[in-house]
C-alpha cells in the first residue's frame, strides 16, 4: 500500500510537469536558483547523472535521498567543483544510520567572480563592484519500508545573491528506490528542488523542478564481488526545458577501482562524461577518492570534479 501512493504521488508530479510544457517549447530562463541544478556528485556526474537507482551511499544524498538506506552506518563526502567562468562550487554531506532510518545533512555553496556594474551611461563600469555567493543548506532522512522498497526526502534553505539582491526560500527533495527481486534490478523515482514560484525583481520565477525516473542492474558481476559492471538509464523532466536522457555505466575492478563513463542526450553544451574513482578500507573505515570530467564543448573549460568521501 505504501508503495502504491508513494508511486501514484510522483505519478501526479510527472503529470504536472507534462501539462506546464508543451512538447516542442523550451522554457529556458523561467527558472531561478538554477544552481541547484548541478551535480554535487563527483560519482554521478562521471556516470552522466544516470544515478538515482544507483545511489546507495552517501552521494544519494544529493541524487535520490532514498538511497541513504543503503549506507552501513556513517559516512561522509566533501566535493569541489571548477565550474564555468571561473566560478567554483564546494559542498559537503554527512548522514548517520540507527536502525531502518537514515538522517543527513548537506550543504552547497557557489562561488562567483566578482563583477563590476555596469549601466547605459556608463557601460565601463560605474565602480561599485559585487561578489556573489549562493548557498544551500539541507537536512535529510531516509527510511527502509520494506525489504525492497525505500523512501527518503531532504528539505533545504536555500539563498540566491543578484548584485544587490538576495533571494531565499526552502525547497524539498524526496526519492523512491524498488529492488524488483529480477536479479539486482532496481528502479527508481526522485523529485527534486520542489518549492513554490520566486520574484525576482518584477520577474516570476520558477523552482527549478527536476523530475527523474530511472533503472539499474549489475550486467556483469554482482554489486560487493571483487568485479562487477553496473548500467544505468534515466529519463529526466526539467521544469524549464523538455526531457532528456542520461546514461551511465560503473565497472569495478578488484573492489578497489572504480571506471566510470556516461552520456547526456538533448543538452547545448553538456555530453560525454568520465571519471575514476578509488576506495579503501582501513581498520574497518572506508576511504573513498573520486575524480570527473564532463565535456563542455568548445565554448568553454570542461567542468572538473573532486570528491573526498569515507565512513566513521
């Protein structure tokens, strides 16, 4: 019964989302705190972002928040981001287990050049300068229904810098994850950045509303065996733009090294991705290094991610 609503809930959610767009008409620049939408996921964005049915450790966080269930007892991630024109995110997550339920923390932070004004009369600059941050600070749970079924939401406070305008507002989160009992065959369903409209200035904006709806199996291998190969496919639905399709796929060698590759369908810009990652154990402690590019294309740097993350 549990799972019929939680289904039929995100169901009604895509349903909205279909009837706001119409299917050819791209919604771009409606949406504010559109930072919200990059990936803090050293780990899913080497995969192509195909991981809300992948997410089972602290990652999940940020992605699909049920997949927190999936972590032993504690763990943690710090991630640095060189994002576009020089701008640069760092954020971080910790999440604690007692029992069948997962409780977390998270915080995102943007960090701007700084810019000097400009206006009609004096486009040079009029020599006030602005240094723009943007931040979000979330608290999660996750909580294990059943033996195969999982939910978890975050809700976040989340404040936008504009020169000299600073916008704030809350946003929740919230995700699904079903292990179908064919093989390690799981789908899932996650929601994201859902929050009511902003103004910005005499502009309405929207939240920028993600809606993915994802499945993942171990083709080679099972997950926890020293070599195994897990695939990915999501279908994702922005609020401000029409849908798109990410694929990802993770081969682990020796449990030890990670090989990671992904692919977006429907971006400008965005397109393959790649990454590596590395973990250890020691005296009973994971320790986990993650690396990603993203491909840009030619018009800029290609995004560059690091991911420091473990268990206590």
């Amino acid at each position: 019964m549990v799972r019929l609503i939680l289904t039929g809930v995100m169901a009604s959610v895509l349903v909205l989302l279909s009837e706001t767009a119409d299917a050819g008409f791209k919604k771009v620049g409606t949406a504010g705190f559109t930072f919200l939408k990059v990936s803090q996921s050293t780990r899913s964005a080497a995969m192509g972002d195909a991981y809300a049915a992948i997410a089972d450790d602290i990652n999940g966080i940020f992605r699909n928040p049920a997949g927190l269930t999936r972590i032993k007892r504690a763990e943690y991630m710090f991630t640095y981001t060189r994002w576009l024109v020089d701008s640069k995110f760092y954020s971080g997550a910790v999440a604690y287990k007692t029992g069948n339920m997962v409780w977390g923390m998270s915080l995102v932070t943007l960090q701007l050049p700084a810019f000097e004004e400009t206006t009609i009369f004096q486009p040079g600059g009029t020599g006030q300068i602005f240094n723009n941050s943007n931040m979000a600070l979330g608290g999660s749970f996750a909580v294990q229904l059943t033996n195969k079924m999982s939910f978890g939401a975050q809700i976040r406070f989340v404040q936008q810098e504009l020169a000299d305008r600073t916008n704030r507002t809350f946003s929740i989160d919230m995700g699904t994850m079903f292990y179908t009992g064919f093989r390690s065959a799981r789908i899932a369903m996650s929601l994201q950045n859902f929050g009511k409209d902003n103004k910005v200035v005499l502009d309405r904006m929207f939240m920028p509303v993600v809606y993915s709806i994802g499945g993942a199996m171990e083709v080679l291998g099972e997950k926890g065996e020293p070599t195994y190969l897990t695939v990915s496919a999501q279908n994702v639905f922005f609020v401000d733009f029409e849908a798109r399709v990410h694929m990802g796929a993770e081969l682990w060698l020796a449990n030890t090294l990670a090989l990671r590759g992904g692919y977006k369908w429907n971006y400008d810009l965005e397109g393959f991705s790649v990454g590596v990652g590395l973990k250890r154990e020691f005296g009973g402690r994971k320790f986990t290094l993650d690396l990603a590019y993203s491909n840009f294309g030619d018009h800029f740097d290609a995004p560059l991610r690091l991911t420091i993350g473990g268990s206590f």
